[in-house]
C-alpha cells in the first residue's frame, strides 16, 4: 500500500490549496497506468486529499498534517511520515475550472 500511496503524496505536496471547498477545481494525474481524480481542501491546519482511482472506483482520504499523513485509500486505514512521500516527476491536470 505504501508503494500506491507515497509516489502519489508527492504531486499534492506541491498542489496549490485553497481556503473554500466550492473554490477547488478537481485535478487529475497519471501514474504507473492508473488514472486519479481528486480535490484538496483545509480544514485548519490540515490538507484534506479526496478522490477516487478512475478505472476501480476506488476512493481515497487522506490528512496531510505538519509531519504525518493519516486518512484511508478504499477500505484500508494508512498513515506515515510526511518524509517518506516522494515528488511524481509530471505536474497534475485540472479537469475543470470555475
């Protein structure tokens, strides 16, 4: 599961996060054949990462605090170090913009 997840927190550490859910365009991005849509939100001090893995429907949480990611990707709790992400090489892609 880290394998999944780490490569994708990478892109989100440099995604531009605004202060209103209704203001966030969803992004998308590619990696290792799999296609993910989501959205980024604060809620406090905390970034709030919600999408869903195209092909499986598969959804994802998750928390990105100071130093630790917390959340859920299908029905799988994770959490981890924030040193651990790794940054994807490609930028993401909005789909949709207001």
């Amino acid at each position: 599961m880290k394998k999944f997840i780490l490569p994708i927190l990478g892109l989100f550490a440099a995604v531009p996060v605004t202060a209103h859910a209704d203001d966030t365009a969803p992004q998308r991005f590619e990696h290792k054949g799999s296609t993910y849509s989501y959205t980024v939100t604060r809620v406090g001090d905390v970034r709030v990462i919600s999408g869903v893995e195209e092909r499986t429907g598969k959804p994802f949480t998750l928390r990105v605090g100071t130093h630790r990611v917390r959340g859920t990707v299908g029905s799988q709790q994770v959490s981890f170090p924030l040193r651990d992400v790794e940054p994807l090489t490609k930028p993401a892609t909005t789909l949709a913009s207001r």
